[in-house]
C-alpha cells in the first residue's frame, strides 16, 4: 500500500487500465450489446454528428463530382445509351404485362414468405464506421422510430449485409455479414441441392463449407440465402472464390466474396 | 493548455472521427483523430499528459458509439500513451520529424495493442489484414499528426528550444552547426527545465 501512496499517478494509470480490462470483459461477455449509458452516448452523437455526416457527404460528391467531370461526361453518355436501350426493352415488357398480374396474383396466394416483395422496408444512411473494423460494424440513422428492431434483415442493391443487432431512436448499430458471429445458411443458384453454411472472417471474406461432401460446389458459384434462421430466402450472399477438401474436418470449405458493395457502402435497406 | 481548451478538443475530435472521418475513408482506412490529438498534445506539450484523462473518456465514448465492443480503444491509447511519454523525455519536442517518429512508432504500437485485445478475446481478424490497415492507418494519421503540430507549434507558448544551446561554456552554437542527429535530442536547458 505503501507503494501506491508513493506513487499515486502510476497507481491511478494501473487502476484505470484495470478499469478498462474490466470493462473491455464485460463488453465481450455481453457481446457487445450497449448499457444505459452507451445508449445515451450513441443517441447524443447519432443527432449531433448525423448533420455532420450529410454535410460532408455532400462537399465530397461536389469535389468527387469537379474532378471527375470527364468521367462524369463519358458515364452521361454510357447512361443516355442505356436509357434509349431500356425504353426498346420496356415495349417488349409491355406485351408481357397481362402474364406478369397472373404471376403476381399467384405469388400473394402464397403466404409463407416473411419478406415477399411489397413488405415493410426502411432505407438508412450509414452514420458511423468502427475505425478498427470498418464495414464489419457500423452504424444508420434509423431506428425504433421507424420500426427497426433488433435482428432486422440489412440488404443493399446487390445483396446481403447483415442484421441489426442493436437499435434506438435514430440510430442502428448493423453487424454485416463480414462478422464471424454471423451464421448463414446458404444453396447455390447454379444447382439447388448444394447447401451449406458460411460465416463472416471478420475482414473482407466469408468462409464455410458445404453440407454434402459430393456436392459439386465450384468457383464462381453464386450463392443465396436458403430462408433457414434469420435470413429470408432468395437474397444474393456472395460468389465462390476458392474451394478446397479439408483432410481434417472432411468437408468442402469455401472462401466467398460478398456481392454487397461495402467499400462503397452508404445507403442500406432495412426488412421490418 | 487549459483544461477547457483540452476538453474542446477532443470533443471536436470525438464528432469528427464519427462523422467526417468515414467520409475521408480511402478503402475502409480512417484517421484516427483522437489517437492523433493525443500523440500531439502529450508529446508537444510539457505536462501534456494531463490531457490523458479527457482523451481516454474520448475513446471510450467512441468505443460505445461505433465500436462493436466497449473498452479496446480507450485502453489501447491509454497505453500509447506511456510510449509517447517515452519518446517525449529522450526527443526533442520542439521539432517535427522527433513527432513524426513518435507518430510512426506510437500508431504501429496502437494498432498492434488493438488487433492483440480483440484476438485475445477471439476475434478472428488476421495479423496479415491488421498489418494492412496499419500501413494506411500510418499514412493517414502522419499527415493529420503534421497539421496538428504546425498549428500548436504556432499557438504554443515560447519554450526553451534548441536555437540556444551551450555546449560547455563556449556560449551559444548555431543549430545549423549541429550535427543532423543532434536535432533530435533535447536541448540541455530543456534537460535542466524539466528536471
């Protein structure tokens, strides 16, 4: 004791390092999930830094959009291009209309899929990136106010992100799919007998494996939510990247690439 | 530096690293603003580790706001800090290439303390991928290291530097006469001032 009287800066760094330690503990033991007062703190900064956000956003797309203007003019030209391709294409789609409403009046009668199109969705604006694990964790400016609930179904244009594993009043702190907490079940669209499971590897990838060893898995292969646990079916996960027999475990393992954009990841979707 | 000025701060940090630094992300990599205030104030400042208190409370909220888990960071820079103070006693604080070395050493050190908590309560981030985020991370916070110096070095309040260095007793030498390694070490009056 002696000791700590002597030195009392030393003693006061070791007992708050020793606060941290617990506290970092205390956090991994609850998985992460917020106290009274690191909600308090969330909601405070989501209001203050949220107009922050907008406001930087919008001077980097000014200067992201000056500097890019010949790029901008050759991608115009491409669009224009596309436009005049997709107005030909709509006419054709018009013959088929009258066989699109009888689809569409045979998809309602069936009422098992939890998220057919038409359901409750909500968009947000990412807010907020964990510096140490960007996209692996991260933040929208939705919340409870507009529904948004705890192990809600996260989605972009091109696939699966992740789910929501804590919300409040304008805020929702997502888990993606890149998170090693995070089991998904999955078949291939190639061939729908090949099923199996990944799960994030806390970095940029998926890893898993597949369920029956015979099963001709390759890369390349695209692969969807199969509607078991949490994930509704029928959403793109990602691409095969590497498959390879694993002596040990005596399965199929694969590395996937996600489709979801998370380098350019802004705008999400949220399944209520 | 008063305490208020200290807590303004890290308060303009704490929001900026939430709100701006995503949108200055260049492939996931951010700067870390508290971490590089922290490294500015404590090594360019003398008593600067005073700042210490309000910069981990800084972390700490930015752990509860954007972080999956609560605690990592702040006790991470918590311990960069003690490294920092290292260099600050043996370097000379009064010049920028001693600061950009402590930045170098101290965000390398922060990283690796961070990826090191997380593996050690099973996170399966890869020493491959941290070193990765580590060289963009040392890039990015270099050049906010270097702004921030500028601009306190200008506010700073005159300290003893090395434009008046004795050297035993032949009166003042010219820092250009030093030799190129001399600029890195204190000044013997800082030496004396800080004893």
């Amino acid at each position: 004791m002696g000791w700590f009287k002597t030195h009392k800066r030393a003693a006061a760094v070791i007992g708050v390092c020793f606060l941290l330690c617990l506290l970092t503990t205390f956090s991994y033991s609850t998985a992460g999930s917020s106290t009274l007062v690191g909600r308090g703190v969330q909601k405070v900064t989501s209001v203050i830094a949220k107009p922050i956000t907008q406001a930087a956003t919008g001077i980097s797309n000014f200067f992201t959009g000056v500097f890019s203007y010949d790029e901008l003019q050759k991608e115009n030209q491409e669009l224009r291009d596309r436009v005049d391709e997709l107005e030909a294409e709509n006419l054709d789609l018009q013959l088929t209309q009258q066989e699109l409403e009888e689809l569409q009046g045979l998809y309602k009668a069936f009422d098992f899929e939890p998220y057919r199109a038409g359901a409750n969705a909500v968009a947000g604006r990412v807010i907020e990136l964990d510096l140490s694990k960007p996209y692996v964790v991260f933040t929208i400016d939705v919340g409870t106010e507009a529904g948004v609930a705890k192990d809600c179904v996260v989605v972009d244009g091109n696939g699966l992100i992740g789910k929501v594993s804590e919300t409040g009043k304008g805020w929702s702190k997502v888990v993606s799919v890149l998170s090693d907490g995070n089991s998904i079940s999955f078949r291939a669209v190639r061939d729908k007998t090949i099923t199996g499971v990944v799960n994030g590897d806390g970095e940029s990838h998926l890893e898993g494996y597949v369920i029956e060893e015979k099963m001709r898995i390759i890369k390349g292969d695209q692969l969807i939510t199969t509607g078991v646990g949490l994930y509704p079916e029928g959403i793109l996960i990602g691409t095969v990247d590497t498959v390879e027999y694993d002596d040990d475990r005596q399965m199929k393992v694969i590395t996937v690439s996600p489709t979801a954009d998370f380098e350019g990841l802004q705008k999400v979707v949220v399944f209520l | 530096m008063s305490l208020r000025r200290v807590i303004i701060l890290f308060a303009a940090a704490y929001l900026l690293q939430l709100s701006l630094a995503p949108v200055c992300a260049i492939h996931g990599i951010m700067p870390g603003l508290i971490l590089c205030l922290m490294m500015t104030i404590v090594f360019h400042y003398n008593g600067g580790y005073k700042c210490l208190p309000v910069a981990v409370i800084a972390a700490l909220m930015a752990d509860m706001a954007a972080a999956q888990y609560t605690g990592p960071g702040a006790l991470a820079l918590l311990l960069t800090a003690g490294l920092v103070i290292l260099f600050r006693i043996n370097l000379n604080t009064d010049n920028i290439f001693p600061m950009l070395v402590t930045a170098v050493c101290s965000v390398a050190f922060y990283d690796t303390l961070y990826w090191a908590i997380l593996k050690l309560f099973g996170e399966p981030m890869g020493f491959a991928f941290m070193i990765r985020q580590c060289g963009g991370h040392i890039l990015y916070d270099l050049a906010v290291v270097a702004v921030l110096f500028l601009i306190m070095s200008r506010k700073k309040p005159v300290q003893v530097t090395n434009d008046e260095v004795e050297v035993d007793g032949q009166g003042v030498v010219d820092p250009r006469e030093e030799r190129w390694y001399e600029r890195f070490l204190p000044s013997k009056r800082a030496k004396e001032s800080a004893e």
